[in-house]
C-alpha cells in the first residue's frame, strides 16, 4: 500500500451548498433589481484561491504538498491534497510517497477510492469518483430507459444555460462529458447526477406509475429539493445539509429520492450507527407520515373549484360578483395561513395548533412537485384549449403563442414538451407551482361560452394580482409585515406559498379573483357571467 492506513476523522467540506444554488435565481422582468444576472452568480472557488505553500521564487511548493501528504491524519485531507496535484500537475504526475520510486496521482486515488468504500464513506467516495471523472457503467442504458418511456432529463443546476437538456440516447463518454460540463466546478454534483440518473431509471421500469404525470426531470432541481428536505428535517444549514446529502448511502439516496417522486408526506431524522461502523457520514432514517393533506388532484384544489363555478353557472351568478365577495360561505382551512388570524366557525384553537402543525407544509409540496415537474392530469390538454381562446400565454416572460395549436395536436407530447420548455424557464419551483394554478384556473375559461378572452394573457401578472389581493387580506386581518415576507426574486408573498389552494384563503380562490380581474377588461359587456 502506497498510503498510509489512517483513521476516519470527521472533516465537513463546506464548498457545497445547494441551497444556496438555489436562491441563485435570474431576475425577472418584473422584479424592480438593477442588477444583472451574472451580478448574482457567486465566483467559484478556484485552485488559485487556495493558500498553498509556496517556494522561494513564489512559486506553487509541491515537495512541501507531498510531504504533507505523507503526514496528514485523514482520507479526506488527502483527497484534498491529491485533487490539487491532479489538477496542476496531471493523473500521471509520480509522487514519492515511500521511498520506493515513483507513483501516480491516478494510482493513489484508486488506493483512496478502495480505503473510502471499505469504510462506507460515502461523500469521499463520490468526492474521489468526480476526480477521477469516473462514469456509471449503465449510465447511457439508463438514459434510454427514461428516454424511451418519454420523459426528458435536465442535468445541471438551473436556470439555462448552465442547466443542459437531454432529450435523446447520447453515447457514454459524450453524456459523462455533458454532465460534468453542466455540473461546473463542483465534481460531486456530477457523480450525484449519474447516481439519481441510474435510481430514475430504476424506478421507471419497476414503477411508471410514479412517473404518470411528469414530462421533463429535471435532476439538478431533484438534488436541491433533497437538500432542502434534509435541512428543513435535520434543522441544519444549507452547507450541513449539502454535506448530509452527499454523505448519505445509496440505500438512503435511493429511498429519499423515492419518497420525494411519490408526493407522500415523509420526515427524516438522525439515527444512531452500530458501534462497529468506521463510518462518519450522518446517519439517517426515512420513514413516511401517513396520509396527512391532501390527495393530488386535491392538491391542485382543482376538484372543489370546478364544483363551486358549476354552483354559481346554475345561480346566475357572475365570476367577478361572487368569487370577489370579501366574505366567503367556505370555512377558513386550518392548513391556511387564516387559520391563525381569522379562525371562522368552532374549534378555532384547534385550527390555531394544526396550523402551527402545518406550516411549511404547502410551500414544501409546490416545490417539491415544482420541482419534479408534477402537473395535474390532463393539464397540457387543457393548456391547448385555452390557446384556442387567446393570443397566447405569457408565463415569467416567455410567450406560448396561440399558433401552437395550429402546428400540434392536444394530445401530442410535441405540445405537452413545448409547454414544458417554456414551464421550466422559470427557476423557482414554488413559483413554477403557483404559475401551474393560474393556467388551471384560467383553463376553466375553455369551457365558458366565450369565442374570446383578448390578446396574450400574462399568467405571471395574474399571480401578481392574487399575491396583491392576498397580502391586503391579511394586513386587513392584522397580519405584520414580518409575516408577509416576499420573496425578493418573484416580489410573492411567502404566505402564499404556503398556503392550501382551497378555503376562504387558499391560493386558488385568489387565483380565480385574480383571474375574474384581469380578463374583465377583454370580455364584452355582459358576458363575464358563467351561465
């Protein structure tokens, strides 16, 4: 053995932070920054920004690496050590750790690879396989399989064009090529990547069901997602919580992305390993909630609104007289943020405690179904029918012009992949989720006898004007402005994130007021009653 036989010690790395990542979102056209894009990017740490030693002539000391190589007490810093000389001297460089002649940088990883798989490591293994730029044997097999069932992969942290799609079989080495050049300087996300990839593919083939109502997989949103579960359960940093998800097992990384594909409530939690484990990753234990919440289609709130707007066609009643009214017959959810401001009807402690239960809940399943791009049943057909009514769509920007349905039939994945594409130009998940319940609501227009509803609707104003409606409902109920944060890259209301699309105050009835005002001004007199 060319290194020496050292003990595990536990030594975080703190480079990665997908949270972080996350946060790091374009700006859009009607945020009120001044800064670009690019402005918001962090500089990746490089090589030049480590305080190597150096020789008298300031040069990089790579005797005095090497000799620190001998000496360091951990695998991880060794790794460190190792990465750094791959990176400036080559795999092929020889390094004399034993007197015994020279040998390879590539030679000494594999060593380290074989030292972290016996003691279970898993993040240095993922660590040391990114700098070996090694690839998964049935990577490209794996691709196929999702590609083949008709589902589209991203790879890469979003937005484009760091984030790359893949929507055909590509040959190994090109697709390990494309992956580390989409993950950038952070060598562990790709390895990641190749590792959900293959755990996708998995499932497909064992599970479709998981996968009925996903088009595009978006991997590098999977891991920020993930990543977010383990901080949100483990009440740690974005960095800890980084370190967690790639410390976990296969085993674990495999039920994790599991339960995150099956939308069912899920917690994780810290669990103690045997005595006998050399391990030092954190060790954790997935388990599901049971069925609290609520259903998918129920999610949506779809279900219950389509019957309310079949309640007021067969009253007479108009969308804007009803659905605007300040006082609601519907009783406040205790999921809704109103549960604790306004509680209406008995047992409003009840609703105080199961709110405080909640919180957090709505927000986490839009981002989590923003994240795997989760859509109701039938939501690109309906998509094409409302195209059939207006000029077109705006969503964050990008316009889906109306001609689309001229070139595409409603039932072709062309036009379920357009819509898609122009869905996944919007980097938030929770916001992707919030624009994914305005086009429903805007949906039900299809069946409304109406030949038109104007030019091109913008759905990301509609949302603008039920986060508008919302925040002066809660300052009326005495709401602080704590309370009422907004996110500062989408100008919404964090609130309303998190809060349930039924009830007095969910999502989906702001979403229809929203609605109800803006294609007001494009109806003709007389026709905005759903009769």
């Amino acid at each position: 053995m060319y290194l020496p036989m050292t003990p595990i010690m536990n030594k975080h790395r703190k480079s990665l932070n997908l949270l972080h990542v996350a946060q790091l979102t374009p700006l859009h056209p009607h945020q009120p920054h001044h800064h670009t894009p690019h402005q918001q990017q962090p500089k990746a740490p490089s090589i030049a920004d480590l305080q190597l030693p150096r020789d008298s002539q300031g040069n990089t000391d790579f005797g005095s690496l090497v000799r620190q190589l001998k000496e360091c007490p951990t695998l991880q810093d060794q790794a460190d050590i190792l990465y750094i000389l791959c990176v400036m001297k080559g795999a092929d460089w020889l390094v004399d750790v034993g007197g015994q002649g020279g040998v390879s940088v590539r030679c000494l990883l594999e060593e380290l690879y074989a030292q972290a798989g016996a003691n279970k490591e898993w993040g240095l293994i993922r660590y040391i396989s990114g700098i070996l730029r090694k690839r998964v044997e049935v990577l490209a097999e794996a691709c196929t399989d999702l590609i083949s069932h008709h589902k589209q992969l991203t790879v890469g942290l979003p937005p484009e064009p760091r984030e790359k799609v893949i929507s055909a079989p590509l040959p190994p080495e090109e697709l390990n090529s494309l992956i580390y050049e989409a993950s950038g300087q952070d060598i562990s996300i790709a390895v990641l990547t190749q590792e959900i990839i293959v755990y996708l593919a998995m499932y497909v083939r064992s599970q479709p069901a998981l996968f009925g109502d996903m088009l595009r997989l978006r991997i590098g949103l999977i891991m920020q997602v993930m990543a977010t579960e383990l901080a949100r359960s483990l009440h740690c940093s974005g960095e800890e919580a980084s370190e967690s998800l790639m410390n976990l097992s296969p085993s674990d990384m495999k039920n994790l992305l599991h339960h995150i594909l099956s939308g069912k409530e899920f917690g994780v939690e810290r669990s103690m390993r045997p005595m006998q484990s050399s391990a030092t990753s954190p060790a954790v234990s997935i388990h599901e909630l049971g069925h609290t919440g609520a259903t998918k289609t129920e999610r949506t709130g779809i279900r219950k609104l389509k019957r309310e707007i079949k309640q007021m066609s067969n009253s007479g009643y108009s969308i804007s007289s009803n659905v605007t009214s300040p006082r609601s017959t519907r009783c406040s959810s205790p999921s809704t943020p109103s549960g604790i401001l306004s509680p209406v009807g008995p047992g409003g402690s009840d609703s105080h405690l199961q709110w405080e239960e909640r919180q957090g809940q709505w927000l986490r399943r839009r981002r989590l179904d923003g994240a795997i791009n989760r859509v109701p049943m039938g939501f690109y057909q309906k998509v094409w029918k409302i195209l059939q009514k207006c000029h077109g769509l705006s969503i964050d920007g990008y316009v889906l012009p109306s001609s689309t349905t001229r070139e595409m039939t409603e039932g072709e994945i062309k036009f379920a992949v357009h819509v898609e594409t122009v869905l996944n130009r919007v980097p938030q998940p929770e916001y992707r989720q919030l624009l994914v319940e305005a086009i429903l609501v805007l949906t039900m227009l299809a069946d409304v006898d109406i030949d038109s509803v104007g030019s091109i609707i913008h759905v990301e104003k509609i949302v603008h004007i039920a986060n508008d409606m919302f925040y002066h409902d809660q300052k009326d109920l005495g709401a602080e402005e704590q309370i009422l944060e907004r996110d500062p890259s989408t100008g919404v209301c964090r609130l309303l994130y998190d809060s349930a699309p039924s009830g007095r105050f969910g999502s989906m009835t702001y979403l229809t007021r929203a609605v109800a005002v803006y294609v007001q001004d494009f109806l003709p007199s007389g026709s905005c009653a759903l009769q």
